[in-house]
C-alpha cells in the first residue's frame, strides 16, 4: 500500500474524533465513514441507515482497513500524555489531580475548553491521532 497523504490523514482524525469508524481502501484511498455501532441503540436501524456504505466496505473487504473511534482507555492515555507535557504550573497540577477523580473526561474537557490550554490541547490530540494512524497503517 502506498501511504495516503496528510490530507487524508486528517480527514480520518476528523472522522474518529467525530464518533465514526473508517475504513480506509488501501488501492484507491477512499474513506468510508460509518458511525460506530455502539452509538445506536437498534441494529436493525443502524443497518438500515447505513446500508449503502455498508455494502461498499463488504465489497472492499479485502482492500479496506478498518480504523476504530478510540477506546477511552486510548483517549485518557492521550490525555495523561498531555498533561506530563505542560510546564509546572497550577494547570498542570490541576489536569493531574482531574485524571485522577471521578469523571475525568468531562472534568478535563470542561477545565481544557476554558483555559490557555485549549488551542495546545486539541494540537496534541490531533497529531496523537495522526500517529496511532500512521502506525496503524504502517
């Protein structure tokens, strides 16, 4: 497989970030977007709305490469990662002291969106994406 450029990288981060599995042909590098099945509550549904992309990933099996949303245990670790990256400050004994209680996924979205952080935040998630990516199809 040739390696699918940072356009297409991107647009896969997009895609994870936003809740949907992609399959990636590995020859044409078309991306397939399905939301992840763990977000309907009705298989029938969910095979109803998404029938047609479906159908072109079991057409494409043999081409396609499945990457996954991320696992949450995945996303805490990106989150740790980040968080041992900032400087010694309160911020950073904050985002410690988050990851370490109850709920800290949403502790940590909530305390990131609001600070000096935020713009540093998604950067680093979005290039820890990119390198689970690039590994993945490695």
């Amino acid at each position: 497989m040739n390696k699918p450029n940072s356009e297409i990288i991107s647009e896969i981060v997009q895609e994870l970030d936003s809740g949907c599995d992609c399959y990636l042909n590995s020859k044409t590098h078309e991306i397939i977007a399905i939301p992840n099945f763990g977000n309907f509550p009705d298989e029938v549904e969910f095979q109803e709305l998404f029938k047609e992309d479906l159908m072109k990933v079991a057409e494409q099996a043999s081409t396609c490469i499945k990457i996954e949303v991320l696992k949450s245990y995945e996303s805490f670790k990106i989150m740790e990662r980040f968080t041992h990256k900032l400087p010694n400050s309160q911020f950073k004994i904050k985002f410690e002291t988050i990851l370490l209680n109850k709920k800290p996924f949403q502790n940590f979205k909530l305390t990131v969106e609001t600070s000096e952080y935020r713009k540093l935040w998604f950067d680093f998630k979005r290039q820890e994406m990119e390198e689970m990516i690039y590994q993945k199809l490695a």
